[in-house]
C-alpha cells in the first residue's frame, strides 16, 4: 500500500482530536506522578487509576484543553517506576511522546485491529488495545514488573505506560505506551515476525518484490536458509535470556508472541534511504498556522510502507503558534537507555552479529518479544480446536501456552 503523506486533516479530524487528547493526557498525568518524591511501592499502586477530566475551560484539577474529554492513568507509580528500570529519562520521556506533538499514524498490519502511533523520533510507540488486552494487562502486571525488575536485559516489549482516553460519545480507547524495537538511525533492510509456527506464516514473495520492507514470517526464514550469526558468548547471552523471557510468559498463560528481527546491513547502511522514506517528521509552517490556531498537517506520497499499511504524518506543534515553526529531523544517535541492555547497547544500538570466534560480521540485529499480552482463553481454545480439524493441531499458532513456548525456542534456538 502507499504511504500516505500531504493532504490537510481539518480541525474535528477524528485522529486530530484522539491525539491530541492522548498526548494532552500523558503530559500531564505523567508530569504529576513524577513530581512526586520517591517512596516505596504500596499493594494499591497496581490497581490505582486516576481519572482526569479536561474541559475548555479548564478547572481547579486540569489544565484549559481544546476539547472535553476524560483521561485515564492506570497504576501510574507501577509505570514510573518500570520506566526507570529501563533507564527511560523522564524528561525526555515527555518530550519525546509531547514535546511537538508529532506522531506518525500507522494501522496495524495484524488482525487485531489496533492502530501504532509513533513518537515524533520513533523512540516510543502508542498502540490502541481492546478492553480485554487491557484487564489482562492489570491482572498480570505486578508478574510483569518483578520480571524486568530482575531482568534488565529483557527481550519482551517495554510498556511504559497504560491509559484510557473517553471521547464525546462515550467512546473509550485504551492504549499502551511502549519502547520501539527499531532505532530510526539505521535502515532495516529485512523484517521478520517468528512464532515457530508453519501454518499460515509465509508471506508470498510477489510482495516481498513490490516493497524491499514487507515483514516476512516463519516459512520465509525457513525457505531463506536464514540464520542469525553470533558466536558462542552472544548466542548464549541471546538463549539464556530468552529462555528466562518465554518461561515467564508461559507461566502468565500467555501464548501467541512473536520475536520481531530487524536486519541491518553495515556494508549497505543507509545508503537506500529507507529510513527517510518511511521515518518522515513534519512540523507546520507558518502558513498553516496562521488561519486557525488549532492546525493539523496529513502528507501524503507514494511511497512503500515497512509495514505494508497506510501510514500518515499528524503534527499538531501547540508551540509553533507562538513561536513560529521549528526544524525537525530524525535522530542520528541512538536513544540513551539503549546503551543499558545487553542486546541494544553496540554499534548502532543493536546487536552486532559475530563468528564462531566471536569477530563482527557484517549484519546489526534488532530483537524483540512482542504481542506479548494474549491470553490462552476461551477464545483462542475454540480457534485451536477448528484450526486442527483442517491442520496439524502441533503446528498451528493456537496451542496451550507450555507448548507454544517449547516450540517458539526450538525454532529460535534452530535460527541462531
């Protein structure tokens, strides 16, 4: 599909309104929290959840907004607190997700449904979830944060932050706020989504030709011959950790996660500019700003997405009315917390790949457990059983959680 870049989004833009009240809820609620001086951790901060309601006119509680709306923080000190078990700045947390309030709007190319927002460097990602993704987030939460308390190196999904914004309407989108595998400095020339499922996980190679970034899964990796090259002190810093990461997932009675590779080639870098092709950051001009005091921008161009869905480029720059556009470009250095995982911290801010000797080869990985919240339940029981009347009941994605994991590090533990 194209990317989508160019055409002006009016005022009452349904993803006008979202954003803004999605980034106007996370500047203030988290600013609040972090506030607040250091104390230790209570059984009632993981079931909190502080309601803020914004109105135009502002109040004693909130501070003036553009539009009504209701913004929900949920266990606010837990998320502080996981943000500072990753190094994450809280200062450049903020400014990163609200600083310009520029985000890059993708639709998710899963059958979720859920949409990705990405923070104006792609350093963090906002991903709308469905009510029953957000329980369960609650449920297993307290699991969750002793497990990247005690590994730091953790190669699950980083969530830094869970909330709800209830529109007009009644209409409440629950979201997560998360740290993004790839680093916007450096082209990702291959894509892979792995389950160590069989069926149904080929991507047809007619797509891989029309766009070099299509995310390829199991059977491709398969029919590639491909392999991630590390040597032995890598490889088992890499096996041991995701050992660690799957055991915890399969005691949550989770199943379904994907580990998500990214491929940079170091001979090749940035020299196909893929980066600046699908990583574009925008800000208004002064034109735009000069009409209206709220302006948003859609650009649109015809370039391939990564991820083979329609991208679009939202920036609602509240300074710029005052002060008149800025420059914004991507980052060229990686984020600063990167340098404090095992699996982040080299060259580029990935994982150099290496020979039996341990030398550096030519391929940066980028690694990541991620769809790390679906839970074996009713529903995906009934899916394993109609799946494996037609299929191989062992190799379809919807197994048990002890199985789903024994099979996952098998293939992994094959791939490397």
């Amino acid at each position: 599909k194209e990317v989508l870049r160019g055409t002006p989004v009016k005022e009452g833009h349904v993803n006008y309104m979202l954003m803004y009240d999605m980034l106007t809820g996370i500047r203030v609620s988290v600013s609040r929290c972090n506030a607040k001086p250091m104390r230790d951790i209570m059984p009632e901060d993981f079931e909190a959840a502080h309601k803020i309601a914004f109105d135009v006119t502002g109040n004693e509680m909130a501070p003036t907004s553009r539009y009504d709306f209701k913004f929900k923080d949920y266990a606010p000190w837990i998320f502080r607190l996981i943000r500072g078990c990753f190094k994450v700045d809280p200062s450049e947390y903020l400014i990163s997700l609200t600083g310009k309030y520029v985000l890059s709007e993708l639709g998710s190319p899963g059958k979720s449904g859920s949409f990705f927002y990405f923070s104006q460097d792609f350093r963090f990602i906002i991903k709308t979830i469905h009510f029953s993704e957000h329980k369960f987030i609650r449920r297993v939460l307290k699991d969750y944060y002793e497990h990247v308390k005690s590994n730091p190196d953790t190669l699950l999904s980083r969530i830094f932050g869970l909330h709800r914004v209830k529109l007009p309407g009644n209409k409440k989108i629950h979201f997560v706020v998360m740290g993004n595998v790839f680093p916007p400095n450096k082209d990702i020339h291959e894509t892979y989504d792995l389950k160590g499922s069989t069926v149904g996980r080929l991507t047809p190679e007619e797509k891989v030709k029309k766009s070099a970034g299509t995310v390829l899964k199991d059977l491709n990796w398969v029919n590639r011959e491909r392999k991630l090259f590390l040597g032995p002190i890598k490889r088992e810093a890499l096996v041991s950790q995701m050992e660690k990461d799957v055991a915890f997932l399969a005691r949550m009675n989770i199943m379904d996660y994907s580990l998500l590779i990214g491929i940079h080639d170091l001979v090749k870098g940035n020299s196909d500019n893929l980066r600046d092709s699908v990583l574009s950051v925008i800000e208004p001009s002064p034109q735009d700003l000069s009409k209206h005091q709220n302006t948003n921008v859609l650009r649109r161009s015809t370039m391939k997405s990564s991820l083979q869905v329609s991208k679009r480029i939202i920036a609602i720059d509240v300074d710029s009315i005052k002060h008149g556009p800025g420059s914004a470009k991507l980052p060229e250095e990686i984020p600063p917390e990167r340098r404090f995982c095992t699996f982040y911290k080299e060259f580029g801010g990935g994982f150099v790949s290496t020979n039996e000797l341990n030398e550096p080869l030519r391929d940066l990985y980028y690694v990541g457990i991620i769809d790390i919240f679906t839970e074996y339940n009713a529903a995906k029981k009934t899916e394993h059983f109609f799946k494996a009347i037609i299929n191989d009941r062992h190799k379809i994605s919807a197994v048990q959680p002890a199985e789903y994991a024994e099979r996952f590090l098998a293939f992994m533990k094959a791939a490397i």
